[in-house]
C-alpha cells in the first residue's frame, strides 16, 4: 500500500531524559535568543512545572522572561492574536510553549500570526500559508498525547464558527521538543488515559491511511508498542517515571509518523465532535477509534492484523489465524478501553460525555469536510459517519 514516491521532513531537535529541561538555556543559547515569551496556563503555575522551567532558565543566566498564563481549554484565535501582541510590544525573540495540546498549538497559532505579520489569525487561513521564517520556538508538553512538539499541524477554535480549524507547514514544527518525565508526573489518570489512546489513534491511522510511508511505519509501530507496553501502568501508578518518559517518547513519535504520513476518519469526526460539542480531543479518540476500524476493515484488515503482536504478543498472533487477526485486533483495543475505563475512567461512549443526537447532522456536516477524511482508504460518507455516531453512542 505504500506510495511508490513519498517526502518524509523532521527538522526539530529533541532532548528526551529526566531532567531533560536542565538543558533548555544551552539551546537557546545556540538560537541567540535571550528574551522568551513563555506560554502556559495558570494549573501549570499552580503544580510547580512553571517554576521548574524558571530554575533551569535562571542557571543559564535567563533572568525574568515574560510569561503568558492564560491559555484555555481550547485554543482559540483571540487568544493566538492577543499573544502575539503581547510578544511584539515587548519586543521578545522566541517562544517556549509549556503545556498540553491547547498550549502546543496555541504557540504555533502566535507563531503563524508573527512571521506572516497579520495582526489577526483568521487572515492567513490556509495551506503551506507561512511564506517567512517563524520565530524561534521550544516546545516542553505536558500531557503525552497530542505530539504538537512533533507535527506541522496546529488545530485552532474559531469560536464564532463553531469549528476547529487545521493549520498546516513544516515550518511549523518547533526548533527544539524537551521531553521530561517530571512535567507529566502531575497528570491525574482520567487525562493520561485520554492523551495516551489520542497518540495510539495517531500511530494507528498513521500506519493505515493512504499516505503511509515506510519511514512514518516505523514510528507508528514502535509508537503502539511503547503505549500498548505503557499505557495502563502509566494510568494506574502516575509517579512511575519509566512509564511516563515511555508514553512522552511514544506520543513524540506518533506525532511523527501522522506529521509524514496524515491521520483518517476517526480524526476527521472528532475534530467535528470537538467543534461542535467541545468534548476533549482524547476523548473523542478514544470512543471513535474501534468503530472506525471496523469501517475501515474491508480496505486496511490486514494491516490492523500486523499490528497486533504489540497488544497480544507475538506468540500470541502466531497462534492466531492470519485472516483472523485484523479482527481480533479492534477486540484488543476494546478490551484496552474497557481496562482504561476501569482504572482511569476514561469515557467509551459518546453519550457519556453528554453528546447529544441532535447535533448529530453538524457533526456529519463537519466530519465529511475534514481534510483528514480524504486521507482515509475508504470514503467518508454521511452515511458511514452517521453510522459511527449512532454506534458510538
């Protein structure tokens, strides 16, 4: 199924280790930046991660930067422009992003909006749009899920829309990603659970969608291993380091493989979801993906089948008749998400997270727009969203 041409770019660096951040004023120091504008959200100033970034930044002799605290849930346009002032008028020459997803693209959305010179994001909407060098940035997430600090993407709220918009170039990929164990150790289980499984999708779709390329293969497999190996001791014991530097890696390289390759129909109806409901991305993920998998069975069996030693172990697969293994791969993840749901509440139902049926047609309206169901081998039709959605419920 591979492409016979294929382009594959990773160009950011990574620190991954324990105490990685100890080495984040080197890196600036090699950019010549000296005056950051740090973006986070106040729970993060709360939990003490802020002040672990401050610490390492004053013993490289990086005195008071600029913090911006406020960033919400859901990243959103006003707050991208808002940000993006605030870095001019003090006239700062780089960004560490700190956070979650939201923060991530909040970051890349600021980003956009300064190397394009536009005083609104809403004005450079489009594909490959950056025509300019962006600013420097470093990114240290917080949650092991989304993968921003490896993507070209960034998902952003137009909140007069109702929808979450895709923003898309390689320059968008941050100069450096830190991976720290230590800043996802706070994570209370409901939440590792959710990003955890929205990196799993990540890889999953990577390995499966039409764009799929023997290098982004690669990150996606030992992606699923890390999580299928990680993820449920990472939910259960939050303080085990190993697990959580493992899950980080994981999502780090989930992010990867779908930044090279693209995602599918699971992205494309919970980017709906979220727009028109707002129930978090991981969420969404996590109810979607095994019906998902079965629409896409007739066309990808076999490659959920190759993926299956990583749930079950490769006696176990071999044991297990070829034709039958694509099959009993969604009744792992289901058996995943049964456990997920049992020792970190993560939701399995749409109507657990109060989705209601008469939203049902904007979210089919949305999904079939996607540009993430374009990538996906079977078409996205109103009719198969519709299906997934009743399903799900």
């Amino acid at each position: 199924m591979n492409s016979e041409y294929f382009e594959y770019q990773n160009r950011g660096k990574l620190l991954s280790g324990k105490n990685a951040i100890d080495h984040i004023a080197y890196e600036l120091n090699n950019m010549m930046c000296k005056k950051p504008l740090i973006i986070t959200d106040k729970m993060l100033v709360k939990f003490g991660h802020v002040n672990i970034l401050l610490k390492a930044l004053k013993e490289g002799d990086i005195d008071n930067p600029l913090i911006y605290d406020d960033v919400p849930a859901d990243s959103s346009v006003e707050v991208c422009n808002a940000i993006a002032s605030i870095y001019r008028e003090n006239e700062c020459d780089c960004l560490i992003a700190l956070g979650g997803g939201s923060v991530l693209d909040t970051s890349k959305g600021v980003n956009l909006t300064l190397s394009s010179g536009a005083d609104n994001l809403l004005d450079i909407m489009g594909l490959g749009i950056i025509q300019r060098k962006t600013v420097p940035s470093i990114m240290i997430p917080t949650t092991s899920g989304t993968g921003s600090e490896a993507t070209l993407v960034a998902v952003i709220a137009d909140k007069l829309q109702n929808v979450k918009m895709e923003f898309i170039s390689y320059n968008l990929v941050p100069d450096v990603a830190i991976l720290d164990p230590r800043m996802t150790l706070t994570l209370p289980p409901k939440l590792t659970a959710a990003t955890g499984f929205d990196a799993l999708v990540h890889a999953i779709e990577a390995y499966t969608c039409k764009q799929k390329n023997p290098i982004s293969d690669v990150f996606a497999i030992r992606a699923i291993k890390f999580i299928c190996d990680n993820l449920i001791r990472g939910v259960v014991d939050g303080k085990d380091e190993d697990a959580r530097l493992a899950l980080a890696n994981a999502s780090y390289m989930a992010g990867t493989a779908f930044s090279n390759s693209m995602v599918g129909m699971v992205h494309a109806i919970g980017h709906a979801l979220g727009g028109v409901c707002h129930i978090p991305h991981g969420y969404a993920m996590s109810i979607l993906l095994p019906y998902c998998m079965e629409y896409n069975y007739d066309a990808v069996g076999n490659l959920y089948g190759e993926l299956l030693q990583y749930f079950v172990g490769i006696e176990e697969t071999a044991v297990t008749p070829r034709n039958e293994r694509g099959k009993r791969c969604i009744e792992e993840i289901r058996e995943m998400l049964k456990k997920l749901n049992e020792v970190g509440g993560l939701p399995i139902r749409l109507r657990d997270v109060n989705v209601s049926k008469d939203d049902f047609e904007k979210i089919v309206e949305n999904a079939i727009n996607d540009g993430a169901a374009i990538v996906n081998y079977r078409n996205v039709s109103k009719e198969a969203v519709f299906a997934i959605l009743n399903q799900a419920y």
